[in-house]
C-alpha cells in the first residue's frame, strides 16, 4: 500500500492543471481560494471568478500572439496620431475603420498621399486594432512582399505561401510605388491580391494617385484590373500634406539650437529681441545722419 502525503491532491492538481493548460487557474486557485474564504463566498462563485480570470488571460495572451504574428516593424496606435499634422485625412473614417468591421465584409482600405504624411503609422494602428479584435494580420512592404513571392515561386511553394496569405483577414502591403517592380514581380502581385478579391482585406500604402500606378506595374492592362479588384469595395484614405518627419527634424534643430546657451522654448524669443535691436540701432544711425544733415 503507497504512502500518501497531505501534499498529493495540491500536487496532483497543479499537474492535472498544467495537462489542461489552465496556467491561469494554476496561479491564482490558492491565492483566489484564501480571498473568497474571507469574503465567505460560495464554491459555484469562486469557481465563475477562476474561469474568468483564465479567459481574461487567454484573450491577453492571443492579442499578444496574433501581434508577434503579425510582424509589425513597430507597434503604433491612433493615441499617438497627430490627426491635427494632417488636416486631409478623415478622422471620422479612421475611427470607424479601427473598429475593424470593415474586415467582416472583406471590404479593402487604401491610404495615399505623399511621403512622410503618416501613412505607415495608421496602417500599423489598424492592424493593432484588428489583432486586439481577433482578427489575423500580416503586414509586409510591397518590396518584401514581391520578394518572397518570387523566392516562393522558385522554391516551388508559392501556392502554399499564397494560402497562407489568404489565411489572414487583413494583409497590409505598405510602401506600394517606393521601389519598381520586375515584370515577374508586379504579376505575382497582382495574382496574390485578385485571390483576396472578395475573400479577406487587403490594406494599401501608397505615394503615388492611380493615374500613376502603371508606373508601378507596367502594364495598364493589369493595373486597369488590379484597380478594379481592390476599388470594387473601399475605403480611400487621402494624406497628403506636410512631411510630418521634416517637420519634427525641424523642430529638432530648434530645440538643440536653444540647448546651445539659451532655455529651451526661449530661442525664437531670444532671436526676436535681437532683430528688435537690431532694427532699433539702425533706426537711430539713421536719425543722427539726418540730423546732422540739418543745418542748426
């Protein structure tokens, strides 16, 4: 006959817990346990407490690891957006659209507008925004998109990498014009998009107005069809104005110059008052030669 010890059942049950994969529930049971003894609640409610502290985490957990899937260079949200930078962009569709109801629909979302506007970054915010709502996200630039594809296509897998694409509710294709493509390049692309026509959301980043988008393909046959496929159902996005990035160097600049001797945000008074003397000592050299012009 084994022996047993007062520990088995707490012993059996962190394992028997760990088989489950309830680490939730493995960590907080005790500690739950001692607070619901104190408060004299019941077992059904200590029990609903648990399970919700281990769906809580689960969902925790899942946002964290469609993030990681993702692939985002950078995590941005809309609270760090300087919507006020860029007084073309439709705040009130950008709200909208991090809702991310537009990915039951399959609907698609293009943001154009010139370089340094923020495009990228609200791309990234609403990825961010689908992952946290359960949706799965791939976000890649058009270069390294066409890259893979080719090299999918040479190591014959590209079918099975096209699914795997197909698999993710929304695909964001940043940096759509910045880099030409090869021939090869622009048809995997174009394949790759017209197999998520109507099935899943493809999210675009662009610098260039359709006008210019044969540029990119070198077809406008193509272009015609690929534009056809992704306006059919879409929400456009317009950024231009100016760059946010040259604005924020300049303002850099401004605040090490004032670093340089003078308190920071005193540097264009401090300039001011100069000019001001400035013209002050002209102003008066001007006087005395004209009065010394004058005959007493």
């Amino acid at each position: 006959m084994s022996a047993t010890t007062p520990d088995t059942p707490q012993v059996l049950l962190e394992h028997h817990l760990k088989a489950l994969r309830l680490p939730t529930f493995l960590r907080e049971y005790d500690k739950l346990a001692r607070t619901c003894a104190v408060e004299k609640a019941d077992f059904p409610n200590y029990l609903l407490r648990l399970a919700e502290l281990e769906l809580l985490d689960r969902d925790r957990r899942a946002v964290e690891r469609r993030i990681r899937q993702a692939k985002f260079p950078v995590t941005k949200s809309l609270d760090s957006f300087d919507f006020l930078a860029i007084p073309a962009l439709n705040k009130t569709l950008v709200l909208e659209l991090a809702r991310s109801e537009y990915l039951t629909r399959k609907e698609n979302v293009l943001l154009l507008g010139n370089s340094g506007t923020g495009k990228t970054h609200i791309a990234l915010a609403l990825g961010l925004a689908a992952c946290q709502r359960g949706f799965r996200v791939r976000f890649l630039t058009a270069a390294a998109l066409v890259g893979e594809l080719i090299e999918a296509r040479d190591e014959k897998y590209l079918r099975r990498f096209q699914k795997q694409l197909t698999a993710h509710e929304l695909l964001i294709i940043d940096e759509l014009g910045y880099v030409p493509l090869s021939k090869t390049g622009a048809e995997l692309l174009f394949e790759t998009i017209s197999q998520r026509y109507e099935r899943s959301s493809t999210l675009i980043t662009s610098n260039l107005p359709f006008d210019e988008w044969t540029e990119i393909f070198g077809s406008e046959r193509l272009t015609g069809a690929l534009l056809d496929r992704l306006t059919h159902h879409v929400h456009i996005l317009e950024m231009n104005g100016d760059s946010y990035r040259l604005k924020h160097s300049r303002r850099k600049r401004y605040i090490k110059l004032g670093a340089a001797g003078k308190p920071q945000g005193k540097i264009i008074t401090a300039v001011a008052r100069e000019l001001l003397g400035f013209i002050w000592a002209i102003g008066t050299r001007a006087e005395l030669t004209t009065s010394q012009r004058i005959p007493a």
